[in-house]
C-alpha cells in the first residue's frame, strides 16, 4: 500500500491584503492632504514674515488661518482649480478684445524679472502675461489690470510664466515696475498692496485723474483661494 502524504494548501493571506490595502489608501490621503495644504504651509513660510514687515493697505485677517471654513474654502477652490483656469473675473466673459496694440512688456527690477510679455488679445497665461481688455493701456490715465501665475516660491523659474510671480509678495511701497510700450520705457512705482477675495473685481476701477497700474495674482501660492493686488502709479515723464 503506498503512502499518502497530505500537504496543506496555501492559502491566500487575505488579510494581509486588506492591510497593505487599508496602509496604501491612508498614505494616499496623506499626500493629498499634505499638497492641499501645502499653500498654507507655504503662507506661514514664505508669505507670512513677508507680510510682516510690509505696509498693506488690507493685509491678511489677524485669525487663525487653519478654521474649519477655512479648510472648506480652501478645498473648494483646490477643486474649482482641477477644472481649469478660474481666476478670470466672470466680467471677462462679457467683454470683447478690442486694442491697439497686441502686446508690451513690463520689466521688475526688485524681482530680476526683464521683459516680461503682457498680452493684450488672450488669456493664455503659461505664454505670458494677460492685459485684461477695457482696461487703460499705459501709459493712458487710467488703470491697467495686468493678471499672471503664481505657485510655490520653491517652484519659482523666471523664464516659466506659469511660475513668474512666486516671489512677487517680496514687492514694497515704492518700488517700481517698468513699462515698455511701443519702443518707450514708463516708470511706475508701488503705493498700495492689497488682499482681496477673488470675487472682488474693484481693481477694474479706471480711475483717469492718473496713469495706474495694477498686477493681480493669486495667493496663497499654488491655490485660486485671495488674489493679491499691487497697485501703482506713472511717474511724471
């Protein structure tokens, strides 16, 4: 008679899967919860000793940044940001392009940023900056709405528009900005900086007593959450 020798079959370890499972999902949501929230990490790094030792006209609320609002509205406009660019006011929708010109450029010399490209006819702005239309051109009285990227200032590259205003909360009250138009150098220098909501659109304002200027980016960094405003005026030619 021959021997029989039983052999126990191997069985799948389930719950070993369901662990490297359940380890795998939680470290994914660490990440997205770390990239959420990096903008604000990076506001208390980079932005918030900037803000500090400027002089703001409306700077940042004095609450605690981390609420559950703020949470809310920070992951809303993460969202919003997955559907493409948002940071257009609604009022562009309604306006037709209709300039002289097609293009000048601007030149921050605090920033190292020369030549900088500003579009006059579309919105592409990871090919230069955007001159939003119905707005002054310089250096004619009124106000010039100037919109560009900004991201983290670790991601900052000069020659990437996608990246070119990453450093600009290091901007002051009186430093200036160069406008090359038409072959003619204008000097502009700084008087306000504000924080404004995103659904503020005043900075359209044209005011004709002066030549202004006004470049709007998004803040925090790497989020549509506020817009940043930097406003300045023509000096006298």
């Amino acid at each position: 008679m021959g021997t029989y020798i039983y052999k126990k079959a191997k069985r799948k370890n389930y719950k070993k899967i369901i662990h490297f499972t359940g380890l795998g999902l939680a470290i994914i949501g660490l990440i997205l919860g770390l990239y959420t929230l990096s903008p604000l990490l990076s506001w208390e790094i980079y932005l918030k000793p900037a803000f500090a030792t400027n002089s703001y006209a409306s700077p940042i609320p004095h609450e605690t940044i981390l609420t559950k609002k703020t949470l809310q509205s920070l992951f809303q406009t993460g969202t919003n940001a997955l559907h493409g660019d948002n940071w257009l006011p609604q009022t562009y929708n309604d306006t037709h392009i209709a300039t002289s010109v097609s293009s000048y450029m601007i030149s921050i010399p605090k920033l190292n940023l020369d030549n900088i490209i500003v579009s006059t006819i579309d919105t592409d702005l990871s090919k230069h900056l955007v001159h939003f239309p119905g707005t002054a051109l310089p250096p004619n009285k009124g106000n010039a709405a100037i919109f560009g990227h900004s991201t983290l200032p670790q991601l900052y590259d000069p020659k990437d528009y996608k990246t070119i205003f990453a450093n600009i909360h290091n901007l002051k009250k009186d430093d200036t900005i160069l406008v090359t138009m038409q072959n003619t150098l204008y000097t502009y220098r700084i008087f306000t900086i504000v924080i404004v909501d995103a659904e503020d659109t005043s900075y359209l304002t044209q005011d004709t007593d002066a030549s202004y200027l006004s470049i709007i980016t998004c803040t925090p960094p790497g989020t549509t959450w506020k817009r940043l405003l930097i406003k300045a005026r023509l000096e006298r030619i």
